[in-house]
C-alpha cells in the first residue's frame, strides 16, 4: 500500500493527523473512514464468496460463550444470565394472568451480563491504539486507526498520558466502534489455511517462509477482500478440556502467527486481507510480558492490523470441523458471515459465525 496520499484525498483529515505511521494506510479510503481493509469486501467480492457454495452445508464458527470460563484472560468474564423483573417478580415462566386475569399466556425474560471479549469475538479498530507523533510536533498522543484519539472520540474515564486527567463522560466509542463493522454485514470469502495439518498442536510461531510453504502445499491463495482464516486445533483442545477437565491442557499450545517477522507482515499488507480470523487467543503468539519490538509494540501484529491497516481480527473462532471438511474436499475458500453485534460504541463483541461450503 502506498504511504504518501495527495490532499484530495486526505480531505480534513488534517485536523486529526498530518503524518501518518510508516506502513500505515490511513486516509486511503477517505478521511473519515471507520471499517479500513473490509472496503475491500465490494459486490462484486461478495459474489465470488457466494459461489463457493456448492454443498449447502453450514458449520458454526463460534465456541459456546460460556467457554473459556477460567482458563484464558482473568480480566474477562463469562456471561452471567439471569432474569428480567416485572415489578417485584422474576419474568421467568411468569403466568400473564398475574396481570390480566384470564390470560394463559406464559413468559420467559432473560439477560446477561459479561465481557464482550470473551468466547469468540472481534476485535474493533479502537480495541489497540499506539502513542504516535500525529503532526510532527514532538507531542506523543494516544491513537488509533486513521487519527482518531483517546478522550476525543475514544473515551474513557481517564487521560493516562496527562497525569490520569479524568475525563467526563458519556464514555465508549465515539468512532471506530464495533457497530461500523457490524453494518458492513462482514459477510465475505473466507480463506482456511490449516497451520494445525502441517505443525500440529504446537507452540510454532509460523512466520513468512513457513507459511508460504505450507500455503503452496495446500494451494492456497489469498486475493484482496478474502477474510484470511488460522486454523491451529486451538479450538478442540479448549473444548476437550471443559467436556473433561481431566483432558491434558496448555494455554499456550498452540501455533499462531509470528508477529516479528517483518516479511510476514509486509505480505499481510500486501495480500489484501479484508480481516483475519484464528481459533487461538490473538491470531500472534503472544511474547512474554518483558518483550517489545523495535518500534515499542509487544504485539506487532497486532498494531499492524488495527493501529495502521485497519484489518479487524477475530479471535477464539471454531475452525477445526470446518478445517477438517475443506481438506478432505481439497478446498480451501468457503462464505464466511460472522457480523458482531450492533452496539455502538462498543470496542469488541461476541460473534455467532457461520462458513457455508
């Protein structure tokens, strides 16, 4: 992708950024746009993942939302369902005539509270930010896609690089929340590479030349637009674990993408992927809480994708039975609909995916 951009298309974008980050895309698809690489996903790529199905046949792609329960992120919580009140009483199998005698009719209202990223989720483009130099001035200010800021249009309670200044509320995202991504439909061609097939379910950082070799074993090809699935059997060990305790269990089992390979993140730019999606934890394994890359980030590709290209990731998606048919039918493209849920303002949401063959 280009890194210079010509005032036409910048647009007002000025008022939030006058330098953008090396490697970033931002202005590109206009000086207020909110969804990033999944402008990619046009008609015309939507037709061409509708003719990948051939069968008929649909797999879900999201793991129960009560799963992981404990085992993962302790700062994310499972969901907490429970009733909804009508007055006093609990609005479980609660008997209409209660308010209209007569009545036969018998209600069920529920709710839930929990993390909204937990289970399988997107990550939006305001989930990772970065302190960058917007205008070339020496000031750091907290940032994220396309020069939207922290207490600006993203809004928490606090202004962490001024001395913890609170910030007044209403409190969320202002832009760049998950309802943009939502409106898209996020419906599109889903690519399966099986790095589980070739590694197995190993601790294997896969960088650029492995996945180029594993890819052309598979025949696999990537366009712009696709939606670029993981698989790593991440899935199948979690879901084993919670049927039976017992079953062996290592958090950090599994392959996943090798964010300090800076080949490999230049051919993510490059490839053109509208989103990518793995059944581990973050699509990268993740280093030890010590590290940081040259540039400051401990998660290079995550910074990539959201920070500068604007690619939403999705984590924790149910691959392996999907994996499983695709090889077994030497395919690799599938149609891929996993929209989030249409908060606004909200920076991650829970997904019910769904790849139809």
């Amino acid at each position: 992708m280009g890194q210079q951009i010509g005032q036409e298309q910048q647009g007002d974008s000025s008022r939030r950024w006058t330098q953008r980050p090396a490697g970033a895309n931002w202005g590109d698809f206009g000086a207020d746009d909110q969804i990033g690489r999944l402008n990619l996903i046009t008609p015309e790529r939507r037709r061409a993942a509708a003719a990948e199905v051939r069968e008929g046949i649909a797999f879900c792609l999201s793991l129960p939302l009560d799963i992981p329960r404990a085992v993962l992120n302790p700062r994310r919580f499972p969901p907490v369902l429970s009733f909804s009140m009508r007055g006093e009483d609990p609005a479980f199998n609660y008997p209409m005539a209660k308010v209209n005698p007569g009545q036969t009719d018998i209600v069920c209202d529920d709710r839930v509270t929990m993390s909204l990223q937990y289970s399988t989720q997107w990550d939006s483009l305001c989930h990772i930010g970065c302190q960058h130099d917007a205008f070339g001035d020496g000031k750091l200010r907290a940032t994220y896609y396309n020069g939207f800021r922290a207490c600006e249009e993203i809004v928490g309670p606090y202004d962490y690089l001024n001395d913890r200044t609170p910030v007044p509320g209403p409190f969320g995202a202002r832009a760049l929340g998950i309802e943009r991504m939502a409106e898209t439909g996020l419906q599109g061609r889903g690519v399966m590479i099986d790095l589980h097939a070739h590694v197995g379910l190993e601790h294997i950082a896969v960088g650029y030349d492995r996945l180029m070799r594993i890819m052309e074993a598979d025949r696999v090809v990537v366009e712009a637009g696709d939606i670029l699935c993981l698989r790593t059997g991440f899935d199948r060990a979690l879901l084993a674990h919670h049927a039976d305790p017992a079953y062996p269990f290592e958090q950090h089992r599994c392959s996943g993408l090798d964010g300090t390979d800076d080949r490999l993140l230049h051919f993510i730019d490059d490839c053109g992927a509208a989103a990518l999606v793995s059944d581990n934890e973050a699509v990268e394994l993740l280093p030890d809480a010590t590290f940081a890359a040259p540039h400051g980030t401990r998660i290079p590709l995550h910074n990539l994708c959201l920070f500068k290209l604007g690619i939403p990731l999705g984590e924790m998606f149910l691959l392996s039975a999907l994996a499983d048919w695709l090889r077994a039918n030497h395919r690799s493209r599938f149609l891929f609909t996993a929209p989030p849920l249409r908060l606004p303002g909200a920076v991650g949401s829970p997904v019910t995916g769904v790849g139809t063959v």
